[in-house]
C-alpha cells in the first residue's frame, strides 16, 4: 500500500518541490495542492506545508497563509486525526491556524539564520520520529528569520510533560524558549518544526538524517493504515 | 468610516527589534531610553454605518487576522 500526500503551494512557498521529492524518494504518492483549493484530494494520508515566505510574510509570517481557502480543508483533516507535517514557513503557517501552540517571533539574534542546526530528537511515539532513537542527535539544515519559539509558562510546561517536543536544538541559533525546533499536537499527529528534513534528505547534498524522517513516516502510516488504525 | 487599529506585543513577550532599536538609540547619544516596544499601525477604510459599526467591524478583523492574540495586543481607534 502506497501513503498518498498532498503538498499544499502558496504563492511565495519555495520548498514545496524539496519536500514533495523528499516524500518521494520515501516511496510516498504526492499530490500537490494550489492554495485556493477548498477541498484536499480524497484518501490523502498526510498533507506538508512546506517552507517558504508565503504572500511576502506580510503581517506576521504564516499568517496570511493560515487563512486560505486551503487551510479550512488542512484543519478538519487534522481534526479528523489526519497527519500534518509542517516545515519552516509551514511551522509558521500551522501555528498561525491554531494547529500548534505557542508564536514565532524574530530571531533573537535579529539575523536570518542559515546553518546545519545539530538537533536532538525528543518525543517518542510519533510517525515523525519512528525512525529515531531519543536524545539521538540528528543535524538538519535551518535557514528562517523568525524561528524563535515562544509560548507561555503553562504551554511550555504541558509540551515538556506530554514528551511533545520533537526536536530540540543543540546549540540555539534564534532563542527559542526550552531549545525548542520542532512541536507535536496533542494527538501527536501534527509536527511543526523550523529545521528542514528535506534538505537533508539526498546524500548528494551530504546528508542523510532527514531521509529517515520520511522513511519512517511513510513506513509508520502505511503500516497503520493497514491495520485500519 | 476610517479606523485605525494599533498592534502591540504583550507585556512580558520579548521584543528583539525593540531592543535593537533601544541600543541604537543608545549609541546615538540618546540616554535614559528604559525600554523601546515597537507594533504595528494598520489603517481601514471601512464601508459602515456608523463609529459603532466600524469599530465592531475592525474588532472581528483583528480577532480573525490582524493580530496574533497569543502574542500580541490590538486597540480600535476609529476616526
């Protein structure tokens, strides 16, 4: 059985082809979907929001992006339990529709950073993480100016106790609170997260780690879907 | 009917542009500057009846869209 995946395109995303090859190479079908699409493609098995500057970042990063027709569809297949990979401007995006906790601000750094982020994998029990081993240390490229993770004391302390950071950064390059680079839902089946995976994931562009994300992904939602999980 | 809706972060949110600003500031001979917040203006020309109208109009805009209420503050001034 082959996971379906749809790759949702807004005007200004520029890493929709990266990770659509990335899905690719892990054996997924993918479809990509226009922004002003109001219904996603039937029996999708995950839907990414790539990285980007989606409508300019005007207003606030994502925000723009949150609110389109699109994004109506994304949130009630969330809700529904469906899984949602969101990278970068993705990350942003997801966080702006209410899918995620917490804001990005400005890097604290004020500079746009873009850098190998060595990262170490946190929450267990996820299909973005199937493929890890926890606290394995794991390096995926960032490259975002407004990728400092803030939230207030009560959310920080219920993604800490439900083991729903993702990925934490090694060494902090924007002053996200708690180290934090990537966040699970609730359900665990929503990840936003700012490094890329699908820049790291042809051993062309000399990394490996990221491949393993979508290897696993896809491994863990096929394998569900066949026991009708 | 115009409405002018101001943006503000939070108190206790960090503000690194402020910050940035409040050095530069600094460094250009201006002492004493505590803290510097910086937000955002946004002005709407709005198709309403009356102030009472516009100014329900600019709130639903800014709980929808022109704010970020995790993070930030927004009032509705209409002119």
């Amino acid at each position: 059985m082959t996971m379906r995946a749809g790759v949702v395109v807004f005007p200004g995303s520029n890493c929709d082809r990266d990770i659509a090859v990335a899905l690719r190479g892990a054996g997924a079908d993918v479809a990509m979907v226009w922004h002003k699409e109001a219904e996603l493609p039937a029996g999708l098995d995950l839907v990414a929001i790539p990285g980007g500057f989606s409508f300019g970042d005007y207003l606030r990063c994502g925000a723009i992006a949150a609110r389109a027709p699109v994004m109506r569809a994304v949130v009630d297949f969330a809700r529904g339990g469906g899984h949602v990979l969101g990278v970068c401007n993705g990350f942003q995006v997801l966080i702006e529709a209410g899918l995620l906790p917490g804001a990005l601000m400005r890097n604290a750094g004020l500079k746009f950073v873009c850098a190998p982020a060595p990262l170490s994998v946190g929450a267990e029990d996820s299909v973005f993480t199937a493929a890890y081993r926890r606290s394995e240390a794991v390096t995926f490229p960032v490259a975002h100016h407004d990728g400092n993770f803030v939230a207030d004391a009560g959310t920080l302390a219920r993604l800490e106790g439900e083991d729903r950071v993702a990925f934490r950064y090694r060494a902090n390059p924007n002053g996200s609170m708690h180290d934090i680079a990537g966040v699970l839902s609730e359900n665990r089946r929503v990840l936003g997260l700012m490094p890329h995976p699908e820049r790291a994931a042809d051993p062309a562009l000399g990394a490996g780690d990221g491949a393993r994300l979508f290897a696993g992904l896809v491994d863990a939602t096929t394998s569900r879907a066949l026991q009708g999980a | 009917m115009k409405a002018r809706v101001h943006v503000t972060l939070k108190r206790g949110v960090l503000d690194p542009q402020g910050e940035a600003v409040r050095h530069a500031l600094g460094s250009l001979g201006f002492a004493g500057v505590g803290e510097v917040r910086m937000g955002k203006v946004i002005e709407l020309d709005l198709d309403a009846a009356d102030a009472e109208a516009a100014r329900a109009q600019a709130d639903a805009m800014c709980r929808a869209l022109l704010a970020n209420t995790v993070i930030e503050n927004y009032e509705v001034e209409i002119a």
